[in-house]
C-alpha cells in the first residue's frame, strides 16, 4: 500500500492491547465460580426449607423414635427450618426409615408448587414460606 508520496507501506499488523477473549470466557469466570461457590452455599443452607422438605419431615413424623421426633421439635422451635436443618433431618430420618425415604416427588399435602426464581426472591426479601406442610409438621412438634 503506498502513502500519498507514492511511498510503499508495509501493512501493519494491528495488536490486541486489551484483556485476551480466553481471559474473558474462561478464566474470569471460572475464577469466580471458585470464589461465590461457598458464599452462595452458605446463604442456601441458611435459607428456609421449601414446602417439599416440611412435606417430607411431616410424613415421617409420626413413625419415627422419641429421640428423632425431639431433633426435629428442637430444630423447629424456632418457627421454621433452614435448608441446613433439612439436611441434618433427612440424616437421622434415613437412618430410622426401612427402605429409606422417598424425595421425589414429595408427598403432597396441597402445596402449590413455587419456581426456583420464587423462592430465591422469597428467600432475598426474607419472606416467610406459607405451606400447609409447614403447618402440619409445627402441629406435629407442638404435641
């Protein structure tokens, strides 16, 4: 290519100056895979239980040992159960059910079901879960 003197010019190579694209769709976010993972686990597991989980508690409620009934009276003094609670019940309810204990599908007290995106709102905005199943297993404890 020649300049306006008639003088060739070579074709310069144009450089990249910023961040690589494998940085950017790569690395970043793997990177920050690794670095939210715990928190968001963390705030899970402090999360309320979904409707699901108090239906699972409640179905097993009747038939488990004193000492099970009272892990699950203690843990839900406080008027609900986190995600965290859930996990340590379904440890001691596995270990006392024959067969093991069914999850999926949940056993269905009349709980309409909420979206993932509705209950990660609910969660955000610390709004209570309304369930029949949560009802049902407070009215269990509370005898």
């Amino acid at each position: 290519m020649a300049d306006q003197n008639g003088t060739y010019m070579p074709d310069k190579k144009k450089t990249f100056s910023g961040p690589s694209w494998v940085m950017i769709l790569v690395i970043i976010p793997v990177a920050a895979y690794f670095v939210l993972t715990p928190f968001t686990h963390d705030w899970f597991l402090r999360q309320e239980a979904s409707a699901s989980g108090y239906a699972i508690v409640a179905e097993h409620y009747p038939e488990l040992s004193a000492q099970a009934q009272e892990a699950i009276s203690s843990r839900i003094a406080k008027g609900y159960l986190s995600n965290e609670d859930l996990h340590h019940l379904m440890s001691v309810m596995v270990k006392e059910t024959p067969g093991g204990i069914q999850t999926y599908p949940a056993p269905d007290f009349g709980d309409e079901r909420e979206s993932a995106l509705t209950q990660t709102i609910q969660n955000l905005w610390g709004v209570p879960r309304k369930s029949k199943a949560k009802v049902i297993l407070l009215s269990l404890t509370s005898r």
